[in-house]
C-alpha cells in the first residue's frame, strides 16, 4: 500500500501535509478517542511514513475533539485483538514499537494536548519529543494501577527519565489526573499555555522548525536520544506483566466495575476518572 493510499484509508487519523517538512495528525475516533488495535494499526503505518520522509522536519499531533485528546486503550472486550498484531520492526509488540519509533524518527514530534491524555494516551505524549498542554483544558495521567493493572506502554522508563523518581512514582502509583499548571510544575509537559494561546504557539514553533536544516535536527536529536531514551529491553517486561493481568480475577473484576460506570463511553466517569477510579473495587471489596 502506497503512503497516499494508506493515510486515504485511515479512519481514526487525519493527516495534512501542510509542506513537505510539516506535517499535522488529528486524532478522531468518537466518542473520546480511545486507542484500540485499530489506533495502533493506523500509528503504525504513520510511523513508517514518517521514517521515510527525507525532507520532513516536524509533526504535530492534535485531537479533534477539545476534551479528550486521546482517552486510554480499550480492550475492546477482546484483548487478543491487540495481542495478535505482529511484531513491528524493532521486533517488540506495535504498541511499544510504534512508540519507541516515534521518539527515535529523525523529525520533532509536537503533541499539542487539549483534552484528557490518560493511560496509553499518556504514553503517546511521553514518547513525543515536545509536549505543549492547555492550561486550563489539559488533563494527563496514568490511572493503571487503580484498576488493577500495569502500567504496560513504557511510562516507568520514560517517565523516571523526565520526572524524577519520587513523581514518577506518584504519577504512577496515585492514578490521579495531573491538570496543565502540575504537568508542567512536575515536568510532565514541557509547557502549560493558555487554551486560546495553544493552537497559535503550537503553530510558530511548527512553523519554525518546518524552516531549518532537518540534517541539522536530525542529527541533535540522535545524540539526545541516546542519553536520554529507554533501551528497548526496558519496555516489554511491563507490557508482558499488563496483558497477563487479563488472566486475573482482580483486575477483571475493577475493569468490569469501571465498564458499568461508564468506561469507554463520554460520561462522568471518564472526566473525571483520576477522581473516580477509587471506584473501580468491586462491591464486594469495600
């Protein structure tokens, strides 16, 4: 399948070209943006398009919707749909291959954060290079562990690196949301701008980095890079340890108590799901 033919095929991306070194994703996928085995498919043909691309410097990431910019993974009540994607090229599964791709591409990765990043919508932004969130309208987090669950995407390796240990841990192991001002205080994301000044900041430095020498970019973010990434042998492990939790009565039990509060649907429980996911025991449990 050609580039064109495989971006015309997508339905939950929408990808503008808007030079041949800028170029802009917007995440789509009603109602909240859920990421499923569709999501990775279609990242992944992103992810291979932009290996290829010579003369590309910059891409941006948004969501078309401004309250959820990419909600978490969801099963889709069949977590072997995911388990039986194939390996990507890294030789690791295509979460965790994408993701690791996406932050060594030879291009600056901007996610430009409106709307709710949790769970594996955290993780995304964290292997983006560049992390510019909505003052008033950002909300990240990793609510995992909550549910009964391993964080699986990377976030212990990539966060330890950016945070610090102490918040990583309290990122992590708290599960609550992190809004634009603490994302930033922690390091979390690189800034928190005001949401009527977000979409025209995002452009300028778009915009600048779309004019300089990509051997130039290329070149400072591989040595970056190299300090400052996970080996890829830090990330399975985790993945390993998330996907085997689907054998175990507890976490099965928390997913089906936040499934019937509303998990995966527009609802009050995923605005709020960092406040909410103390909900996730069973009845039984309390």
């Amino acid at each position: 399948m050609s580039s064109i033919e495989a971006s015309n095929a997508w339905t939950q991306l929408k990808l503008e070209r808007r030079s041949p070194a800028y170029w802009r994703v917007t995440f789509d996928h009603p109602p909240i943006n859920t990421i499923t085995a569709t999501t990775m498919t279609e990242l992944s043909e992103l992810v291979e398009l932009i290996e290829r691309e010579t003369e590309l410097n910059v891409i941006v990431f948004d969501s078309a919707n401004p309250d959820f910019f990419l909600a978490h993974y969801d099963v889709e009540n069949d977590p072997g749909k995911t388990a039986a994607l194939p390996a990507g090229p890294t030789g690791m599964p295509p979460w965790l291959d994408l993701t690791a791709r996406l932050s060594r591409a030879p291009v600056v990765s901007i996610a430009s954060i409106r709307g709710r990043a949790r769970g594996a919508g955290s993780e995304f932004v964290l292997a983006c290079d560049v992390r510019l969130a909505s003052r008033e309208n950002a909300v990240l987090g990793q609510f995992e562990v909550g549910a009964g669950f391993i964080p699986g995407g990377g976030p212990m390796a990539r966060l330890s690196r950016l945070v610090g240990r102490g918040r990583a841990l309290e990122i992590l192991l708290v599960g609550d949301d992190f809004d634009g001002p603490r994302a930033e205080q922690y390091g979390y994301v690189n800034r928190a701008i005001a949401d009527d000044r977000l979409d025209a900041e995002v452009e300028e430095i778009a915009a600048r980095l779309a004019r300089f020498d990509h051997e130039a970019i290329a070149r400072t973010k591989f040595y970056v890079d190299q300090v400052t990434l996970p080996p890829d042998g830090e990330l399975p492990p985790a993945l390993t340890d998330f996907l085997q939790a689907f054998g175990r009565p507890g976490p099965l039990a928390r997913l089906a108590k936040l499934e019937e509060l509303g998990l995966n649907t527009d609802s009050d429980l995923e605005r709020r799901l960092g406040e909410r996911i103390v909900e996730a025991a069973p009845d039984d449990a309390n």
